[in-house]
C-alpha cells in the first residue's frame, strides 16, 4: 500500500505523520543489518506521486541492508524530551524503484524542494510499501495515541 492509499484509510494519523516528517525533513531509518542486529540511519523523506520516498548513496549500508532484507521502520525526529510535538512511526518494506522516469521525478522534486539533487548516476531509491503506523504524544496537557495496521 503506498503512502496515499494509506493516507485514505487513516486521514488523521497520516496527517500528524506527514506533518513531524516535515518538521524536519528527515526521519530515523530503522533497517536490518546481515547480522541481524538493528541499523538505525538518518534519511530524507520526500512525498512524491502518491509514495513515501527514501533516496539514498550508491551502496550505502542502509541501501544494502534494505536490498537483502526490506522490512523497515521510519520514525519522525525527536527533539524535545517532554513528548509534546510527538513521534511518528511508519513500519513498512522498502521497494527498489529503478523506473528511470519516477526516479528522473524523484530528483525534479528533491531539487525544487532543497536545492539538491544527486550528481551521480547511480543512486538508491525505494518507497515505502506501509504495513501500520503509529502516533504518540504526551505532555503539555496533550495525550494521544494512535495506531492502524494494513488488513
């Protein structure tokens, strides 16, 4: 299910989502290293053609952690330690996307958006095929917690 199908089933938790991804453009990359052991990355987010995009270096670990084993998490930035702005978790499978002109459109929208776009040829890009999600927020007078899985 990509991020706009998802988006349709839960509006609301999509939109806090979309939201602390924006905040701060980046998002911790939760991947599987060969050994089994957790790999946690930074990575951007771009929303793109209805999909949430990951691009990243040519044989990075992350990239190669996500080609042998897709399984993933996403979790919006944290920044405050009282809990009040949130935390955003998206678990899903990356897919490689090698469509030339997708990832041609993926590099358009990353430049429009930061004025950067990759000069190498060669480059990583996966969207993100949603499982669940989940949203949290305590403090500052606000509690919220929320969850959807895909059925």
């Amino acid at each position: 299910m990509n991020w706009d199908e998802f988006a349709n089933q839960a509006p609301e938790l999509a939109q806090r989502g979309f939201e602390r991804i924006e905040a701060s453009g980046m998002v911790l990359l939760g991947t599987l290293r060969p050994n089994g052991f957790p790999r946690i990355s930074p990575c951007e987010v771009l929303f793109l053609d209805g999909e949430a995009m990951l691009g990243m270096m040519w044989r990075s670990p992350k990239a190669l952690d996500l080609l042998r084993d897709p399984r993933c998490v996403l979790h919006s930035t944290v920044s405050k330690t009282d809990g009040s702005e949130g935390d955003f978790k998206l678990y899903g499978r990356a897919v490689d996307v090698r469509d030339l002109g997708v990832r041609k459109r993926y590099c358009e929208a990353l430049f429009a958006k930061t004025g950067w776009q990759p000069t190498e040829r060669e480059f990583h890009l996966f969207v993100v095929d949603v499982e669940a999600a989940g949203f949290m927020q305590f403090g500052g007078g606000k509690k919220l917690r929320e969850a959807w899985k895909r059925s």
